[in-house]
C-alpha cells in the first residue's frame, strides 16, 4: 500500500511558508530541534503524533490540518473498502528513524473542524526491546481489534487482548506497541484540544 507521508509533510512546509514562519521559528514554538522539524518536512517518515501535535500547535492550526482531504461540513462516512485503497501514514518512533511500526488509517480525514482523530492502526511486527515514549495535550482511546497490545504508560504497564480497551491523559508519557513484537489492529481515537 502506497504511503502517504510525504503530503504530511509537504503539508507542513506550505503552512509555515505560508504563515512566512522559519524552521528555526517552529523549532522553538514546538520545543523540537531544527533538525526534527527538517526530517518532517522532507522525509518520507513521520515521527510520532506527539512532535506532529507540537508543530500543529506551533503553527496555529489543528493536527487534523495535516491529514485532511477535503471539508465535509456534514457526517463523514468512511467505508471499509474505501479504507482499504486509501492511502496509510506510517509514523516511527522517532524523526531520525527509519523504522515504520504503525500504519495509521485515517476515517475522518474529509470532516472539517474536528476535535477528534479516529484511526484504524496498523501495528506491524519488530523487533524492538526499547522504545521512547512521548505525551501531547488530550486524551486516546484504544481498542484492540486484532492480537495483543501492550501499552507503557507512564511507571505502569498494560497488555490488551482483543476486544480490550483503554483511555487514558496522553499528556502522560506513553507508547503503543504490538506485545512481544508481534502484529496487531486497532482502533484509536485521539483527542487533542485546540
């Protein structure tokens, strides 16, 4: 499936020339290096959603600007086969990374002015022992479709099975990963307060 980063983050560099805001203006609104900020831009990895909601923040504009497709002022449906076709946003762990462990879906990317970021999550196998966590401002809502979870949230940590779910502050340090390196499906709703 074809991946869709590159527009994230093309997305990302119309809005700050637009906004005649430099990389090193974002770099310091957002708390990230120069560095960070110009893999955004120009690679075809995305970090995790808590640097993408910094520079959103640092921009002006919501995280969901970055994802939309159109502006549908009514209900967005978004249809299974549909979702299928469309095209994934894979995020790492890190700018700097080249690993791609999640495949992010998203089904309201035609919604204009939402407050909540519903996905279906592709979580694919690694390898990884360690892994960082990172907060954002709002709240996540996780439930496992398909094989195990673990979640690090904070000094504590949670194993999903199918059919389990979590909410949780995601300004606490957090990270989601398939349990035992091992695939998973979920579906994540993000709230992130503008």
């Amino acid at each position: 499936m074809e991946q869709n980063t590159n527009v994230v983050g093309a997305k990302i560099r119309s809005f700050r020339q637009t906004k005649n805001i430099s990389v090193e203006d974002i770099a310091e609104r957002s708390g990230l290096s120069v560095e960070q900020i110009q893999s955004i831009e120009n690679e075809s990895n995305l970090p995790s959603l808590g640097p993408l909601i910094k520079v959103a923040r640092a921009l002006g504009v919501r995280l969901g600007t970055f994802l939309d497709d159109n502006d549908e002022l009514g209900p967005a449906v978004c249809r299974a086969a549909d979702r299928e076709r469309d095209h994934s946003i894979s995020f790492s762990n890190d700018a700097a990374d080249a690993r791609k462990n999640m495949e992010y879906h998203s089904l309201a990317k035609h919604k204009a002015g939402r407050h909540m970021e519903p996905f279906v999550i592709d979580i694919n196998p690694t390898e990884e022992q360690t892994f960082k966590l990172s907060a954002h401002e709002g709240e996540e809502f996780i439930y496992v479709m398909q094989g195990e979870l673990e979640i690090a949230y904070g000094r504590e940590t949670y194993l999903l099975h199918e059919g389990d779910s979590i909410f949780y502050d995601s300004i606490v340090e957090h990270h989601v990963h398939g349990a035992n390196g091992q695939a998973a499906k979920i579906l994540a709703v993000v709230y992130i307060p503008f």
